[in-house]
C-alpha cells in the first residue's frame, strides 16, 4: 500500500497515535519483513518483503468457485504473488491450511473457505441436533461417511463425508474421534483407539476365527476404516493368526479353537468353493490343520455332511471322499481336469475325467456342451489332433478381466504394498468387489500377463 497511507493507519491504531514519521521511517529501514519501493519518486509503497502462503491461499479460494487442492492453488497463485510462488512446497501447505486459520477441508486433499459449503448455514444447526440424536440413539461413534452414504437424513445428500465433518466439528457437544469419527462429549471419550488396539479385541469377543469382511464391520461400528487396509492390518498385527481363506484369529487361542474351526460352516465352505475342485476330506484336513483320523475329523465331517451346497462322492466318509461346491462351473471343472492330467485331451476323454472325478454333477452335460465350454474358453487352444490343451497364458475364466485388473491396480496403488493373491482376494471381497469364481490361482492368471503388475 501507499507508504503515506500504511502510516496513517498506523496512528489510526490504540497506543501508536504518537509514532514520529522518523521513528516510522527508521522502524521500516532496519526491519527485514518489509520493504518500500519508488515505482514513481513521489510515491512510495510499503509490502511485505516475503508474501504468506496462507495469505496467497485465501486470496486464490475467494475468487475461486470451488475449493481446490494445494497444487491447483500453488498454480493459480502466481498470478497474485509471482515467482514467490515457486518455492512453496504442496504438502507444507495443505499442512498449514487448517480449520483454525480459516480454511475447512472439502474434499479429498481439496480445501475451501466458508463461501464454499454446498449446505447453507441456516441448516447447520439443525445438523449438528440430528447428528447428536443419532448417536444418543444408536449408542455408539458414528463416522460421517455412514451418514452421508446410507442417507440418514433429508440433508445428507447435499453434503460429503468432509464437509459434514467441518459443520460438526463445530459442536461442543460432539468429539471428534478422528478419521470423521464422532461420539458425543458427554460419553467422555478422550482419545481414539488404534485398529491394532481393537483388532484383538474384536476377535476376543467373538472367541472364533472372523474374515477380513466381519472384522472389518465390526470396525467400522467403532472407527472409519478404509476397506482396503484392513486386509494388512489383520496379516501384519502381532496378535493375530491367519487360519487360510481370508479367516483370522489370536494367537493366543493356540489348539483350542480348533474345535470351532471345524464346526464354522461358512468357513468350511469357502475353503471347499475356493479350493481346486475335487477336494478330498484329507486335504480339507491339511487345509484346517486338522487330523481326519482325530476326533475333530468327526465334527469337520458333521460340519461338511450338513452343507447343502457340497456334494459328497461318495457319501460315507473317508479319507478320499471327493468335496465339491454345487456353485461349480463347468469351465472351472474342466480347467482343473486338465491341470490335474497335465497333456491334451480329446473330447470324450474330458467327460470320462469329468464323471469320474465330479460324479453326478456334469454327468447331463453331452459332447456338444463340453465342446462348446471348451472352444469358448480363452483357457484352451486345440491342437491339430483336434485336442484340447490347458493354455495357461491365457487371462480368463469367464470373468470380466479387465474390471479385476482395474480393482487391484487401485488397491496396490493405495497400499504401495506386494500382495499375495489370498490376501488381494480378500481386500476385493471387503471392497465389495466379488468374483464367485475367482481363486488365488485364477486371479493369478488373470493378472500374469499384464504388464501393469510385476510378479513376485
């Protein structure tokens, strides 16, 4: 501003109206935060000699529509503060851009001002009462994202995840707890506990082993969680045990749960539909770590006589009683058959193999079928013979292939972890992202040849 117009502001302000124009001169002479340029000789301006970024920011987000990211105001900056702006650093300023000073997270990474709230003001009140209802009402944390996803309220979806949580934050009577966790203040909740604190706490309670799904909804009754950090969590804790096919458990049970193992009907049938079929009630053993000649092979029988969805061939037990899930494709069959004989195989040779090794289940399905399964498949080639060989190369089975490659791209690019294919199978699951048929060995497949992903 005008030199002669920053001192008369100055003498504007309470105990300064006696500053000599000498001692504002000398102040201004020595001091390194400001300088006083002479565009014209007779007219003197005085700023500041390194500009605020927060300064910068607010100036760019009051002119700007929308909130934005720290790169985008970084970029647009330079208009206001030239090549000041060159040496501001994205992180250090998203870190300094806080509710405090101002500035209300909107977005992921995208930050605004008050003017940017798409909810008007006169509704916040009311927010905050229905959110604090909602809580005396369910008893419990509530993060934002449930309420905003799941429509709780008529103004739910004039909001987001963030902004709700800057309205709320607002409130005395509310907490926050974190990661857009809120608990009322009355419940004298001090601080939030970690998910490496409630994991084993979870599993305690429910004294049997969990998946990664259960876990994860039992989380996020307490905490917002990511889906796909929960998968790490549950492998990497200390505390916990990964009994196989995406289950965990304590460490600390040791040979006693055991026994809820082998009675966990919906674990035993996932081990047996994810597993290569046929699967013998010896390996199922293996799998579960499980004697089939103890007394617990007699539960896990029970367990797998009680399945409607597994046929057992024969029916008596024994150790080479075959297991297999009614839910199986012909082309996984067929797949599995080929992996197993390990050469081609001419047409009827594959339905003699198919009804010996699966009895009743394709036993309806005629040459023509298997024909046509075998000539669709992007899993076979045929050879000159006219048999069909097991192409392994091949990225398919019936999936949509390019929706599971895009799915795990994004999970590993969050988690900048390597990821087995049991545990990536399980973080697709608790994204809500299911492939009935896609096993570790399959979705192995499916990502081999692609040149996005690196094996391991």
């Amino acid at each position: 501003m005008p030199l002669t117009q920053a001192f008369a502001q100055l003498r504007g302000t309470g105990g300064l109206r006696r500053v000599e124009t000498a001692e504002f001169l000398a102040t201004l002479q020595h001091s390194r935060r400001f300088k006083v340029e002479f565009p014209q000789p007779d007219a003197p301006l005085v700023r500041l000699a390194r500009r605020s970024a927060l300064d910068a920011a607010k100036a760019v987000l009051q002119v700007s529509d929308a909130p934005l990211t720290p790169e985008e105001i970084l970029a647009r900056a330079h208009v206001f503060v030239g090549p000041d702006s060159a040496r501001w650093n994205p992180r250090t300023l998203g870190n300094a851009l806080v509710e405090e000073k101002g500035f209300y997270l909107l977005g992921p990474r995208s930050y605004g001002l008050r003017q940017h709230f798409s909810v008007a003001q006169e509704l916040w009140e009311q927010i905050r009462a229905d959110f604090r209802a909602l809580l005396k009402q369910e008893n419990r944390p509530i993060s934002t994202a449930e309420v905003v996803n799941f429509r709780k309220f008529d103004w739910a979806g004039q909001t987001n995840t963030y902004e709700l949580a800057c309205i709320l934050r607002q409130d005395d009577g509310l907490i926050d707890l974190g990661k857009f966790l809120f608990a009322l203040t009355e419940w004298g909740i001090e601080e939030r506990e970690y998910i490496k604190d409630l994991i084993p706490k979870i599993l305690e309670k429910a004294g049997r082993p969990l998946t990664g799904t259960e876990v994860l909804e039992r989380l996020q009754q307490l905490r917002s969680v990511s889906p796909t950090c929960i998968a790490s969590a549950l492998r990497k804790h200390s505390q916990t045990r990964d009994y196989g096919f995406g289950h965990y458990g304590l460490k600390s049970w040791g040979e006693s749960v055991k026994s809820s193992i082998v009675a966990d009907a919906g674990l035993v049938q996932r081990v047996i539909r994810r597993a290569t079929p046929p699967l013998t009630f010896t390996r199922l053993g293996e799998i579960l770590d499980v004697s089939v000649a103890g007394e617990l092979a007699g539960r896990l029988w029970q367990t797998c006589a009680a399945l409607p969805d597994v046929l057992r061939i024969p029916e008596e037990r024994s150790p080479g009683t075959r297991l297999i899930h009614r839910s199986c494709r012909l082309e996984r069959a067929l797949v599995a058959t080929a992996g197993e004989v390990n050469r081609p195989l001419p047409l009827y040779e594959f339905q003699w193999e198919l009804n010996e090794r699966f009895g009743p289940l394709f036993a309806s399905k005629s040459l023509d079928e298997l024909r046509r399964c075998l000539e669709q498949s992007q899993m076979f080639l045929r050879n000159a013979a006219g048999e069909f060989i097991l192409d392994v190369h091949l990225d398919q089975l019936g999936l949509d292939a390019t929706a599971i490659r895009r799915a795990c791209a994004e999970i590993l690019s969050e988690s900048k972890e390597i990821v087995g294919c049991e545990d990536m199978l399980e973080r697709l699951e608790a994204d809500g992202k299911i492939w009935e048929e896609l096993s570790p060995d399959i979705l192995a497949s499916v990502l081999r040849d692609d040149c996005t992903f690196q094996r391991n």
